[in-house]
C-alpha cells in the first residue's frame, strides 16, 4: 500500500538546468519563518536518471558550492550525500536537506534535463 505524505511549500521552486557535466550549484533557501528540513525533488527527463548531491550553505551566506558529482557505475559509485532521481517522474521525491538552505548541483546520464527543486515542510 503506497503511503502519502503531506508537504507545504516554504518558498519558490528552484529549476536546475541539468547535463552531462555537473551543474553549479545553486542556492536553496526557505522564505518563511519555519525551518527547512525536507525538499521536494522532481525530474523532468524522460529517458534518464539525474544524480543530485547536496551540502549545506556556507555560513556566512557566499556562493554555494557542493563536493565534485560523478554519475555512479558499476564498480565505481557516486559520493556520500547525493541520491538518484528516476526518469519521467510523476511524483516529487521528499528528500531530507540541511536546515535553512542548502546548495545543489547535478548530472545526467545521457541528454540534458531540468530538475525542479522546492522546499516544503512535512506534515
């Protein structure tokens, strides 16, 4: 039995443009005054899957940097911290995030893609 979960949006929806090499990153920040400890990820290729790493903001707030992302093969798997987005999602992906924003950044197996990114709170 599939279960649901119940999110709110705590601020602007985020497009990652997404291709072979890793994406800069960009910066994911909550615009309400509640803390941020979930993200909503969704891919929007059709054909392929998309590995996104996280990291906290740096603190002061500069520009927003995440660890180097390869696409994980066999024998040779990805870093700690990043996760896989399947191809043709019709459901956003909850994914736990650093509190009060963090960076983001990307790469596709084949293609390019756009990877939609909204921080939520989970009721």
């Amino acid at each position: 039995m599939p279960s649901t979960i119940i999110t709110r949006p705590i601020g602007p929806t985020y497009a990652l443009s997404v291709t072979l090499t890793q994406s800069t990153p960009i910066g994911v920040r909550p615009t309400v005054g509640e803390p941020m400890n979930y993200a909503e990820f969704v891919n929007t290729n059709t054909t392929s899957s998309v590995c996104v790493t996280i990291a906290p903001l740096p603190q002061p707030p500069t520009n927003p940097t995440t660890p180097t992302l390869v696409f994980p093969v066999a024998g040779a798997p990805t870093i700690p911290n990043s996760f896989m987005l399947g191809p043709a999602m019709q459901q956003p992906r909850v994914v736990p995030v650093p509190a009060n924003g963090f960076s983001v950044s990307a790469i596709v197996a084949s293609g390019t893609s756009t990877v939609f990114i909204t921080p939520v709170s989970v009721m």
